[in-house]
C-alpha cells in the first residue's frame, strides 16, 4: 500500500471494536521523500487518530516453546521517509524489522503487547547490510516480550529514543532477553525517558537479561533520565565508548551498573537495592571490568543488604566518585590486584536500621 501513495501520502488502518488479524508480514521496499514523509496511521471512522489493532499468531500467554510470532512490518531497502503512528501491536514476532538499509522512520504513539522484539535490524538474504539512519522512536510501550524491545547492529547511526517503556514480564527462555542492545559499530544514539524492566533469562549457570547492554565498537551513546529495574543481571551492562549517563535510575536489578569501558562518565545517576534472584554471580551496586574507568559525579548508592558492595572492579580498573552519596549496610569495595575507588567529598553512613 505504501508504494501506491506519493511523498506525503497516507496509509490508513480503520480502528474496528476488534483486532484485525495478521499472520503473514507487511514488507515494502517505498517510502516518501525527505520533508514529506509516507504515513501508516490508524484512524476511526471520521479519519481521526484512533488507535488501529493489529494481531499475530504467537503463543499468549507466551510459552518458551510455544509460537514465536510472525514478524509484522519489514521494511526492505529503499523503505525510507515513513511514519508510524497509532498502533496497537499484539502477539507478534518483531513488530518491525529492518532487513535492509533505510534512514528516516519515525514509530510513535505505539503500544505492543507480547511480542519477541519490537524493532531490530537483521538483514534479508539480498541485502549485503541493514543500516539503520534517523531512526525516532517515541512514546512507545512494550508490555511482554522475549527477546528486545529494541537491537540495533551494523553501523546503525542517528538513533533517538524518546519515553519508551519496556516490561519483559519475565517471559523466560528464548535466550538472552535484553531491553535495549546496541551492537557493532553502533553510534550516536540518544534515549531519554526510556525505562526498561524485568528482563529474565536463566537457561545458563550465570543469569543474564539486561535493561540495557551496549557492545565493544559501540561509540556516543547518552542516557538522560532512564530507568532499569528487576532485571535478573544489570540494570546497565555498557561496553561502548564515549557514554554519558545523566539521571540515570537503576533499581533491584542483580549489579545495577555493570561498566566495561575507560571513559564512562554518569551524573547524578541513583543505585538501589541491588539483589541475586539466582544464578552463580553476585550483586553489586557497580560492577567494574578489568581495566575499565568510570567517573561517577553526584549520584546515589543505597542498599540495606550486607551483601552487598558497593564496588566491585576487577583487575586495573577504577572508580572516582565525586560528590553524591553511599548508603550501605556492605562493603565499600571488593576490589582485585591494581583496581581502586576513590571517593571525594563523598557522604557516607549506614542504613537508620543498620
């Protein structure tokens, strides 16, 4: 439908009392032009916004070993300058998947409910890439899901995640469920007031399933006001370089913070109450890799266990917390050979009912 309206155009899916079915995906390989964008919008019957529901074939409640989902939108190369809005998305695969280059998609006012992911990039046999450009997602909410709520890989740029809201459910075992996964050469991303929550994953020994987990070769990603909680590993698991985390909240996730990288920076970023639900590992409130070098600049650290550590850094890495404060019944740092913490003008005290 999208290849038949002109730069500008509108798709309109009519918003019936029910769900309109879909088990076969909706690929295209057109768009608008740059300014003029191609909208899919759903509308009621006097063509005002309304919210359109779509429905797939996978298992709900989900089951591990149950139907995937057939994925819905597929964007082709070439399916550039589109707008998604007003969507309601259930019991899919990937809601939308780029399998080919594409730049300029905005998905907003949307809301899926038990899906594996709701966008990622894995290129189609024809494609030799899939490069995400100018992608915005915005107002979005995620509620069950398996796998991510958003996997950006190749040289995916230009990348802005605006109040999104991700509740895996703890839908366990499809195998590494993350809220948000940058991967490769990943870079500048924004995500501001996206809030990912209760990833799961326990088919191994150590109990994975971030909120958010950036990879090596990932560069310029920032966080601004986010939030990560009940995840059964980090709230953030980041190996990217030149990251800035500003307000970041992290909340009963096993290590809240998990940084791998030498030139992490996080303000006023906020760690509670970091717990293991199971697995070999232990929790901590920042968990730094070997070598790796994080400034911490007026946060919080708070947690009644006395289990838990503040700080945990591996060999030759270190932590400059300036400013904010530690509440802790634990440890201030286990540290292994070469690693420090140094804390400057930082407030310290137990728990009132420590």
């Amino acid at each position: 439908l999208v290849a038949h309206r002109p730069p500008g155009g509108r798709v309109r899916r009519r918003a019936h009392p029910g769900a309109t079915e879909a088990t076969e995906r909706l690929s295209g390989d057109a768009g608008g032009v740059d300014g003029s964008p191609v909208i899919v919008e759903g509308v009621d019957g006097d063509g005002q916004p309304a919210t359109a529901v779509i429905r797939s074939d996978r298992s709900s409640p989900y089951r591990a070993d149950g139907e995937p989902g057939t994925d819905t939108f597929t964007f082709e190369r070439g399916a550039s300058h589109l707008v998604f809005r007003d969507l309601a998305l259930e019991d899919v695969g990937n809601a939308f998947r780029a399998a080919g280059d594409v730049e300029d998609l905005v998905i907003e006012d949307v809301t899926a409910t038990n899906v594996r992911r709701f966008f990622e990039n894995a290129r189609s046999d024809d494609d030799g890439s899939a490069d995400v450009s100018d992608l915005t997602l915005r107002r979005i909410t995620v509620t069950g899901f398996s796998k991510r709520v958003l996997r950006l890989r190749n040289d995916s740029h230009g990348v802005l995640v605006e109040d999104v809201v991700g509740d895996s459910q703890q839908q366990d075992g499809d195998d590494f469920a993350i809220g948000v996964h940058l991967e490769d050469t990943v870079h500048d991303v924004v995500l501001r007031g996206v809030q990912m929550d209760n990833t799961r994953d326990t088919l191994r020994d150590y109990w994975n399933g971030d909120g958010f987990a950036t990879e090596r070769g990932v560069r310029d990603v920032r966080f601004e006001n986010t939030s990560a909680s009940g995840n059964t590993d980090a709230g953030y698991d980041l190996k990217s370089t030149s990251t800035v985390l500003v307000g970041a909240v992290a909340r009963d996730n096993k290590r809240n913070f998990r940084f791998w990288a030498d030139d992490t920076v996080a303000r006023g970023c906020e760690g509670v109450g970091p717990r293991t639900r199971g697995g070999d590992s232990s929790p901590a409130q920042v968990w730094l890799g070997e070598d790796a070098s994080a400034t911490l600049d007026g946060c919080t650290f708070r947690s009644v266990d006395p289990e838990v550590p503040v700080f945990i850094a591996e060999p030759d890495a270190s932590a400059t917390m300036v400013g904010g404060t530690i509440i802790a019944a634990g440890d201030l740092e286990r540290t292994e050979k070469g690693a420090s913490v140094d804390l400057r003008g930082v407030t310290q005290r137990e728990p009132a009912d420590g």
